[in-house]
C-alpha cells in the first residue's frame, strides 16, 4: 500500500521503515531535507515540499502526519485538506486532544476528506517492537487502511492469548484496535498516558524506599540493597512485571545512581487532559492525579525517584530531560 509520513523525527522515521519493511511504499516528508535524505537512501520516495505529496501519491490518497501536537500538526492538516480531494484520508499519528480531532474531522468532511486519529504508543521502540495503536474513525476508511495498521503493529509475539476471547475482534490480539468514530482513538490513547503516569510513579516512589533504607534506616536495617539485580528479578515471574520495569532495569544497570539524570520530569499534556476528563466525568482519579502533581513537584526539588522517572520516560520515549515538550495543553511526539 502507499502513504505518505509527514513528520521524519523519532517516531515517524521509525514509522516509515517499518512499513518499507513490511513492502509498503512510503512518500517521506519533513521540513529537514536531511531527513528526508536519509529515508531516500533506505528506499523511500522523498517529497520536498507539502504541496508535492498529492502528486506523489495515487487515489485515494493516505497521508500520516506524526508532528509535534497543537499548531505544527494543525496547520499541516489544514493545508493537507487545501491539498487533497475527495476520498483522500489524513491520519494523524501523534497525541492530539481528542476534540481537536472532531473538529478537524467537521472541517475536512464537507470536501469528502476522511480523518483518522491513531494514538500510537511505542516510542522510539517501536520499529523493533510494533506499535501498540488506537484508532477512531468511520469503519470503512479504517479499514481500508487495515494493511498500514497490521503492518505497524507488533503482532501477537510471544504473548499469552488471553482466555474466552473466541469470536472478539482479532486485531487487538495483534496489538490495534477500532476504538470508535473520530477522536475516540487519542481518548483512549489520552487515558493510557494517564495510566502510564501512575505506574512510572508507582516505581519511582519503591525504588527511591528500597534507596532510602541504605541511607536513613537504624544501623541493623541499613541494609545496602542492589537496584539493579532487584529489578532485574522482579522482572522474572513477578506480579509487578511489565516493560517499563524492563526499562528501569536497563537504565539501573547502566548506572544504579542515575547520575546522569537531574531528576527533572515534564509532562506532555495527556496526563492533565485525563484528569480533566475525570472531572468532567466525576470519576475520582486519585492515582492518576498525584502522579500528575508528583511531576510538578519535581521541578521544584529533584529525588531518586525523579532521577528514575527521567531515566524511564528517555528509555521508551527518547525524551531529552529539561526539554518542556512544545505546549504543556498540546503535547508533542506519541510515547
């Protein structure tokens, strides 16, 4: 199939050479000429200006856009609908606010434009792993667009089937899901950063306890505890393992004091948005909420535990510490 990639940085690179190597034939657009370049010379069909996609690209016409959220992904969609005719579709692969969607979708619908959102998670993993997608829009054009999904997600691997799920979609199996019409992707996608929030918390705050027993406890329970070899076996069997673990552990290994790191952790939006909804909703999220705080906190006076969520959200997302992600309301690259 072909589509076009606009947006060649840490994740949309990764997302064209996936699909290239999946026998897709990828338009590679971004405003770096460099960077298109590069995917030239790994088999893309390079694209040096927006205006020149819709003629690189056969009817109907696919396009990704994987930008910064807020105003570069924006503005790149509406000239995008200036672009593109009837029956094209344009996708947006990054974290967008679920009712920027909706009202792109309402702008672009009187052209006949169709309008896909994909919360995509995976960060810079995800050209070796897959990536894990929600997705909303109008069932026909996700489905027309099933080729590009199945070839981005990772697939069942060698995870366990999960029980009495005969007769269920088969694709959330392989690691994508229809969540719904227009928006309803990058809600889902907004509520698993929530999520994702909480469980980083969650590990920062017990290892900065096992941390804290070698410097504050009684001369009998200072007990000298390893980091690195307690993640790593909490890793093997434990009911508390998952990826991000897998990740503490790697960054733990390469240096149990996480020196490197100030201990400095932004936050890219989606978190703020999931407590809204919460509240909208009356939902009580008091998890998600401290975890939430716990990072506002963290530019005032920095911990262990801070040093670890650092170390975690450049682990899986290749986010640079102290580098605020373009607008706090509309946050930048999908993780």
């Amino acid at each position: 199939m072909q589509i076009a990639i606009i947006g060649l940085g840490r994740m949309g690179g990764n997302i064209a050479r996936r699909l290239m190597q999946h026998g897709h034939e990828v338009i590679a657009f971004d405003r770096d000429p460099q960077a298109v370049k590069t995917l030239e010379s790994e088999h893309a069909k390079g694209a040096h200006a927006l205006a020149d996609i819709p003629k690189l690209l056969a009817s109907p016409r696919a396009a990704w856009v994987m930008l910064p959220a807020g105003k570069p992904t924006e503005d790149t969609v509406a000239e995008l609908g200036k672009l593109f005719e009837n029956g094209d579709t344009i996708i947006d692969g990054g974290n967008t606010f679920y009712r920027d969607d909706i009202s792109r979708a309402q702008a672009l619908k009187p052209n006949g434009i169709h309008y896909v959102d994909v919360g995509t998670s995976g960060g810079v993993w995800g050209a070796e792993r897959g990536y894990c997608m929600m997705i909303g829009g109008e069932k026909d054009v996700v489905d027309r667009l099933d080729p590009i999904f199945a070839a981005l997600a990772p697939g069942l691997g060698d995870i366990s089937r999960t029980p009495k799920r005969e007769g269920r979609d088969p694709r959330p199996e392989q690691g994508y899901l229809h969540a719904g019409p227009v928006g309803s992707g990058h809600f889902v996608k907004m509520v698993h950063n929530g999520i994702e929030y909480g469980l980083m918390q969650a590990y920062a705050e017990g290892f900065s306890i096992l941390r804290g027993k070698a410097e504050d406890a009684s001369e009998t329970e200072r007990y000298k505890l390893n980091l690195p070899d307690i993640a790593e076996v909490w890793r093997r069997g434990s009911v508390i393992s998952s990826w991000l673990l897998d990740l503490a552990a790697i960054a733990l290994a390469a240096n149990p004091d996480l020196s490197e790191f100030s201990g400095f952790v932004d936050d890219s939006g989606e978190g703020r948005w999931t407590i809204n909804a919460a509240i909208e909703e009356a939902i009580p999220a008091p998890v998600l909420s401290a975890a939430l705080y716990a990072r506002f906190r963290s530019r005032l006076d920095h911990d262990f535990g801070d040093r670890l969520l650092s170390a975690l959200r450049n682990q899986f997302g290749g986010h640079i510490e102290g580098q605020l992600e373009k607008g706090a309301a509309h946050p930048g690259s999908a993780s």
